[in-house]
C-alpha cells in the first residue's frame, strides 16, 4: 500500500513536472511574444487580468465535477486546454494581441481546472509529515524545468530569428501537454464523496473563530505579489536585454540557483521554523528588490532574480505547508477539501487581481522605470502582510510539533 502510495507521489510529480516544463518553455516567451507585437503594459495586465477571470470561475464552477465525479478528468482536460491555447496562439500568430481577452479566459480555464484537480489530488496523498518534503522536491521540479525550457526556448527563438522560432516553441510546449495528459492516465482514479457545497468558501470565512479567515488574509497578499511579478520580471528583463536569449538566460541562472534552495528547503524546514523563516524570507525578498533603484539593468534584475530564487522558499514553503494542513486539521475539513482549495484559490485570485489593477492604474499615469521599481517594491513588500496574518497560527502549530 505504501509503495502504491509513493507511486502516485511519484507520478503526480512527474506530471507537475512535465506541465511545467511546457508552461517555463512557452509561457516564459508569451507575454514577450505579445509585447513584441504591441509594447503596451496595459494590455499585457489585462491579458493576466482575463486569464484570473476564468481561473477562479473554473476552481469554484469546476469544484463541483472535482469533488462529485472524477478528478482525474478535470486535471487532463486542464491539460488539454493548454494544448488548445498554444494551437490557438499558433494559429493566429501576430494577430494575437487583438484577441488578449479571449485568449486569456482560454488559459485560465487550463490553469484553473488543472490545479483545482492537482491540489485535491496533492492533498489527498501527502499528510502534514510530508508536506514541506514534497513541496520541496515541486520546487526542485520547478526548478529543473525553470533552468531547461527558457534556455532552450531563447536559444531556439533567437536561432531561428524570432517568429518561426516562437512557433516552434509554442510547438514543443503543446507536444509536450500531449504526454503529460498521456502519463495522467496511469494515475488512479481517486474517490469521490460527499456533495458540493458551492457557498462553503464564503461560509467559512464568516465562522469567527476559523483559522481560515488568517490564512485568506496570507492568501491574498501572497496573490498582490503573484499577479504582477508573474509576467512583469520575465518582461523587464527582455526589455533591458533585447534578447530573448538573454531571457532565457536569466531563467537557467534563478532556477539553477532556485533548485539548490528548494532542495535545502526541503531537506531542513521543519514545522518549527515555519515563522521566523518567513519572516526573514520576506524581509528578503524586498531587499533584493532594492538594487533597481539604482538602475534597472539586465545585472540588477539578476541580481534581484538571484536573490528571490535563493529565500523565496523560506516564504512560499510555509505559506503553501500551513494552508494546506488546515485542509486536514480534522475529518469535517478534511471532507471539505475541495471547497477549501476553492476558497484558497479566490483568495489568491483576489490578491492577484487587486495587484494588476494597482499595476494597470499606476503605469497608465507614468510607466517610467523609477514607478515601475516603487511599484515592485511595494507589491514586493507583500509577504510581509503574509507573515503578519499567518504568523499567531505558524507559532501554534510549531508549539503543537513539539515532542510532549
């Protein structure tokens, strides 16, 4: 049964890790695909605004089909639809960016159904002893496929000389989708039970004593740095580089560097240095940020990739460790596990959206590279609200990890 067990481990991993391989080698080059085609930084936050959209209908529609019905099925057309999405790109190639909207409620409905069916699945075969063990090896797999897909994605788009390579590309990413929804078959179909209670996420938040009403707080701020360091780093980059290599250069060195860190992470935190980790992790992560004040520059965004890739472990191991124990705090939580992905899930999309409207607001008065570095620092400082809402609970659980 154990081995069974580690088996599916196994396989949920290597299907994660081939759905982001897929995402790193097109998805890094997306929004400067677009970008080439129109520079507007509006229209680039409005594109991740329509993909937000249809992630969080897609987690709180599709909750119902993940906890009724089978799983599996969700996870495999998540994956499909990505495939869809890179045909679609594939098929309107420069007219894209007139068709930001669809595009991106397109995406997000492949996000969305994807990891509202990993993150069930992810809770249902790891238990609070390994937790921080697996997202620790997601973040190696993360990594890995960080360092592989945007090198070889630069190295063939500027081989190839700009649209046939980005072709090409966005080729390799939908094959790839391919034998991802391939290798999905051989996990098992997973149990279903219990009906769908689509109000629950706004029901838990309204129980006064719920330990979810903190975590939602984290949730968010995590979401306000997410939204816009998403795709705005990868597009900075580019800019200042004006080289797609150059981009996928900068992948292969944070990702390397991403890899040993989440390893280390991994390997180390333990439950009782959830705080004080993401407390340093986040007072990190803003100062790496500050050597664009200076100038933003292809050195100083690496130095700032660096330095995210080497501590933001210390932040994004407890945040996702601590939420997703709550899932399992107890028999009742644990059976509404679904509802509590799609609760964490708004929450983040909340966080996300609240981000990119700051970003579309602020860079549609003044998109000058000094605003642009205020607007990091600030949304960057997130985590810290992160630590601020979660860190009374973190503290609790470190107590109740200690031997009696």
């Amino acid at each position: 049964m154990k081995d069974s067990a580690h088996k599916q481990e196994v396989l949920l991993l290597a299907v994660n890790g081939l759905c982001s391989l897929a995402s790193v080698l097109a998805g890094t080059f997306l929004n400067v695909y677009l970008w080439k085609n129109q520079q507007n930084f509006a229209m680039i936050g409005w594109f991740t605004v329509a993909q937000q959209v249809t992630v969080g209908l897609s987690f709180w529609l599709g909750g119902k089909w993940v906890k009724e019905h089978n799983k599996m099925n969700a996870l495999r057309l998540g994956l499909a639809v990505s495939g869809l999405f890179y045909l679609l790109v594939l098929w309107l190639g420069n007219r894209a960016v007139h068709y930001i909207w669809p595009l991106g409620l397109v995406l997000g409905i492949a996000i969305g159904l994807f990891w509202l069916a990993y993150n069930i699945v992810y809770f249902e075969i790891t238990d609070a002893g390994n937790r921080d063990f697996f997202n620790g090896w997601m973040g190696l797999l993360g990594s890995f496929t960080g360092i592989l897909g945007p090198w070889v994605s630069g190295w063939i788009i500027s081989a190839l000389h700009g649209e046939r390579g980005y072709r090409l590309v966005f080729l390799l990413s939908l094959s790839i989708y391919g034998l991802a929804v391939v290798l999905s078959f051989f996990l098992k179909k997973r149990k279903s039970e219990g009906a769908y209670l689509w109000m629950e996420p706004w029901r838990e938040l309204h129980r006064k004593s719920s330990a979810w009403r903190p975590a939602a707080a984290a949730l968010v701020f995590q979401g306000l740095r997410e939204g816009v360091f998403s795709f705005l780093i990868g597009l900075l980059v580019y800019i200042a580089a004006k080289q797609e290599s150059k981009l996928g250069q900068f992948a292969l060195i944070t990702s390397a560097v991403a890899l040993v860190s989440y390893w280390a992470a991994g390997k180390w935190f333990t439950p009782k240095l959830r705080s004080g980790g993401m407390l340093v992790g986040g007072i990190l992560l803003v100062a790496v940020i500050t050597p664009l004040l200076w100038k933003v520059s292809y050195g100083t965004l690496l130095i700032m990739g660096i330095g995210t890739s080497l501590f933001l472990p210390l932040y994004m191991l407890p945040m996702t460790s601590s939420v997703f124990d709550l899932m399992g705090e107890s028999k009742e939580s644990a059976g509404k596990r679904v509802e509590l992905v799609v609760l964490r899930e708004l929450c983040l999309m909340c966080g996300r959206m609240l981000g990119i409207f700051v970003f579309i607001a602020v860079l549609s008065v003044n998109d000058s590279p000094r605003v642009i570095t205020w607007l990091l620092l600030l949304l960057g400082a997130a985590p810290l609200g992160s630590w601020a809402a979660l860190h009374h609970l973190l503290k609790r659980k470190a107590a109740a990890s200690l031997p009696q």
